[in-house]
C-alpha cells in the first residue's frame, strides 16, 4: 500500500436515473434515497482510498437546494478531501438534468467521514492524500476546521 495518494486515485462517479419507486407521490426525488446513493459513492471512495472495508461515521449538512424529478439523470461525484489518520473527509456532489435539456445543475452536496477497518472491525491507519490542484488545496485546508466543528 501507498503512504500518499493523490484525490483523483480514488474519485468516484456514480451516474443514477430517477424511477418511481425512487420517488414520493408527487414524482420528487425522496431524500433519504438520494442520501443512500451518495453513502454508496462515498464508500467506495473511501474503500479504494483505505484499501479495505469502510463505513460511515458522519454527515455533514446535506443541501438540498433543487427538486430532482422522475426520470432525471444524476451524476454523483465523492472525492477524498482529507485523511486524518483513520478517518476520511469525503465531499460529494449531485448534478442532475433532464433527458430532454442537456444542462446540468447542482442538486446537493455534503461532507461524509468514512472509518477504515481491519478484519477485526477496528480502525485501520490509512494513506495520506496529496492535493494537487489549487480546489483541492483549498479542500484539504478547510478540512481540519470542519472537523474541529463536528466534535461540538
């Protein structure tokens, strides 16, 4: 295993359509299952990274800022922001669009924090990450003040 890696070794694509059972009566997105697609792209973020099981420890403030409708298409990006030893920071987007208009739009987005594990379920040392480009850096820094928030 690596003792440093770059982000972009782990990014992590999603794409998803919305279908009925996805939906609540009035054919919008339920959040709980948006949340759930995000966890999964997080996870495997976070299990590529880790090299090894992870699970989810938080969530930070999921922002819903526009309906998504049935049959819409989404792409759900998780990307390592930073490594604290055990944990890690992941930050995921939404971007969503219709069929029919090939404009996408920023649905949500959110911070998780993911635990490595080893195969006695107890947290493992992961790599560290290595920013490389300038949002990326900005993403590092600004981790360690989100996690000093998260313990109060």
């Amino acid at each position: 295993m690596k003792t440093s890696k770059i982000p972009k070794d782990s990014e992590t694509i999603m794409t998803e359509i919305v279908f009925p059972n996805d939906t609540n009566p009035m054919g919008i997105l339920q959040g709980g299952r948006l949340i759930h697609w995000m966890d999964t792209a997080s996870a495997v973020c976070a299990q590529i990274h880790a090299e090894s099981i992870a699970v989810t420890v938080s969530i930070d403030k999921v922002y819903f800022k526009s309906p998504v409708h049935l049959g819409d298409i989404l792409t759900i990006k998780a990307k390592l922001t930073r490594v604290f030893k055990t944990s890690m920071e992941i930050y995921v987007e939404v971007w969503a669009r219709s069929v029919k208009i090939p404009e996408q739009f920023l649905t949500n987005q959110a911070y998780f924090t993911f635990v490595a594990l080893d195969s006695d379920a107890k947290p493992l040392i992961v790599p560290a990450i290595k920013p490389v480009t300038s949002e990326e850096k900005k993403q590092y820094s600004a981790a360690l003040k989100r996690k000093k928030e998260r313990k109060h």
